[in-house]
C-alpha cells in the first residue's frame, strides 16, 4: 500500500511538472487538448472607445505636455532669477566691505 501512494504521489508530481513546463514552453498545458475559441455576440463597436475615446486622450495628453513644458519654463525661469539676485547681494556686499581710496 505504501508503495502505491509514493508511487501516485510521484505520478502528480511529475504532471504537475509537465503541466508547467508545457505553459512555459508554449504557453497552454502540455495534456491538454485545444478547446474551440469562443465565440463573442457582442459587436465590436460597442467594446471599443471608439472616435471619441482616442480624442478625448490626444486631448488629456496635449494638456500634460503642455503643463510639463510650461512647468520647465517657469522653474528655469525661477532658477535664473536667484542667480541674479546672488549676484548682485555679492556685488553689493563685495563694495560695501572694499575699502575706499582717497581721490588726491
């Protein structure tokens, strides 16, 4: 008795590691008989989105692009108007500290 539950316990198994290397392999288990491809009653205009769905996207994808280059403008913007204020607190904190010469 022992012998034949090791031996169905080996036999499942050795189906499951067919099964499995039958779906990587091309995709569908290695046993397994192909079944007929279902049929739909629905008809495909109800389905896809249509006109409207790809305009209603291009349009949402318009927007992002133009907020990400707006957004990119105004931080370059930002950036360069920090560097000129640096700028000029260094300029007037350079001349404030240099000494003064006497005109003679």
């Amino acid at each position: 008795m022992r012998v034949t539950l090791e031996a169905k316990a080996i036999e499942g198994l050795l189906m499951i590691w067919r099964v499995t290397i039958g779906r990587l392999v091309d995709g569908r288990p290695a046993d397994a008989t192909p079944s007929p491809v279902p049929t739909s009653n629905v008809s495909d205009g109800l389905v896809t989105p249509g006109v409207w769905g790809f305009a209603i996207t291009a349009f949402i994808m318009i927007a992002v692009i133009l907020l990400v280059i707006d957004m990119v403008r105004r931080l370059r913007r930002l950036n360069y108007r920090a560097e000129i204020r640096q700028r000029l607190e260094d300029e007037a904190a350079a001349a404030s500290t240099a000494p003064t010469t006497p005109a003679n």
